[in-house]
C-alpha cells in the first residue's frame, strides 16, 4: 500500500493511492496516519478496505508529510562509501547517528526555507525507515518485524550551522521545513527489496545524486537493531538512512541552494518529491 496525508497544515488527513495512482480520501474510515494509529494495527484496518470505494481527491491537493506528530527523527550520517569520501572521511566503524528535530519536518512538496544567515544550503536524498512498532534491544534477525514500511526523505542540511558553529549537527539539520519526507508511506510488503533501490537529486534539472541503497554500509535490519540499543524506536518514528554521493558540499567547487532553487528527488517505487527555496523571514 502507498498512504499519504492530505490536506493544509494543521486539517491533514489520511489517503491512499489506488491501483490507477489516484489520490484517494480515507477521512472517517480510518484514523490520521500518526505512530499511535500505526501501533493500534491502522495498516491491518486499512487493507480491508477497497480504494476503488473511496472518494477522488483533486489533483491539486497538498500532499503532506506521510506521518503526523513524528515522535524522533533519527540520521544516519556517513552511511555510503561514496558520500564518506567526498566528505574526505573514513567509512565509519559503527553508524552516526545525529537527530533532526520533528519541527523541521515537512510535506514533499512545501517550499524549503532559508533560515536567517543561512550561507551554505545543500540537498541529501534518504531512504527513511518508518517504524511500526516498539523496538527496544531487537535483535537484527528480527529488526524488520517492526517496520511499517518506507518513505523519502530530503535531509536539508545548512553546512555552516551544521560544520562551523561548533557543538553537534543538528544545529544544521533542524531548521523549519529542513525534513520534506513522503509523498508516501509504502509499507513493508509493498517494496520487495528496499537494499536494491535507485536513488536520484537534481536541482534545476542537474542531476547530482544518482545511487543505490545496495550501497549503504550498514543495512536496515542492522541499523533499526543497533539504534534499539541506545533508545527505544516507538510507532511512527523516522531513521534516516545516509545519502549516496553528490551532495553540494562534496561538488569541487561547492555547490550550494539559492533562493529560487528547485529540487527533485525520487527513490524507485516511493515517489517523487519537489521544492522550491524560498526566504524566510529575515533571511539574508
């Protein structure tokens, strides 16, 4: 199945996409697409019901993020050999894991905003993990029982804030609307291999990422295991998990997001995403 959320921020909803890819409403037959719905069986609840029963939504309806009130978004840094050594760093020992906070987090298609004194604006495409249930010290043999299932995820990340303001990176990673994720939550079942997906980011129609999560380090059974280790994984929370090559930062010279900029991105089978950037208030 491929959910979505509908609606203005604030009134979203829950969707579905039926066999045709048309956007349809699931409002009244099943509760918002949040952790608590997800941990009360909401994917069992919704594959009994017929898509083709439901009311069409417009075309032109926002799609919002593909899971509310996100409890931890969580990141895997350094995650593909590729992007590692455009960092010119070594490939990691054991996973880097850094959070963004749940308020960056927005729809697919919203507009990315230059925070004030933003200097350094760089785009990463990411696999992300939505968790479906409570996961605490599982072993990696059983890590996947508790994924719902799948989504993109666009890690906007401020370089300067993230790399020359000191502390941790989240102080790069957390600004409003840093966290597009979606247009989809894809359950488990619906992708057959999520080890073997093609990735892609363009901007202004430049292709700069172009990879394959066949390429990531530390594979998602072991990531969900090894992060249930440090802290409990509860229904509807996100891990992100590393982008492949290409990202600004890495480019010679660097490349960085300007207002006016538009991004893409897909993962095979998950979507497509679009942004535009934009200022915010204040931005300079």
């Amino acid at each position: 199945m491929k959910l979505f959320r509908h609606g203005a921020p604030g009134t979203e909803a829950p969707g579905i996409l039926d066999g045709d890819d048309q956007l349809r409403d699931l409002t009244g037959r099943v509760p918002d697409i949040t952790g608590d719905a997800l941990a009360d069986g909401l994917l069992a609840q919704i594959s009994l019901i017929d898509p083709g029963e439901l009311p069409l939504l417009p075309v032109e309806t926002r799609i919002a993020p593909c899971v509310g009130q996100v409890g931890k978004f969580i990141c895997v840094g350094l995650n593909y050999v590729d992007h590692a050594a455009e960092a010119g760093m070594e490939a990691p020992k054991e996973p880097i894991l850094f959070m963004k906070a749940n308020t960056s987090i927005a729809g697919p298609n919203d507009d990315v905003i230059l925070p004030p004194g933003a200097a350094k604006l760089d785009w990463e495409v990411e696999l992300g993990i939505v968790m479906g249930g409570i996961a605490r010290d599982v072993g990696e043999d059983e890590a996947e029982a508790f994924i719902a299932g799948y989504c993109i995820v666009n890690d906007v990340s401020e370089r300067s804030f993230q790399l020359e303001r000191g502390g941790q990176w989240l102080k790069g990673k957390s600004a409003d609307s840093f966290g597009p994720i979606g247009p989809y939550l894809v359950t488990r079942d619906s992708v057959s291999d999520p080890q073997d997906l093609e990735l892609w980011l363009d901007v202004d129609g430049h292709r700069y990422q172009d990879g394959t999560t066949a390429n990531m380090i530390f594979k998602l059974p072991f990531l969900v295991s090894y992060i249930s280790r440090f802290m409990t994984l509860m229904p509807g929370d996100i891990i992100a998990t590393g982008t492949p090559a290409g990202v600004g930062m890495g480019q010679r010279p660097p490349v960085y997001l300007q207002e006016g900029a538009e991004m893409r991105l897909s993962i095979a089978g998950l979507g497509e995403q679009r942004q535009n950037v934009r200022a915010g208030r204040g931005a300079r």
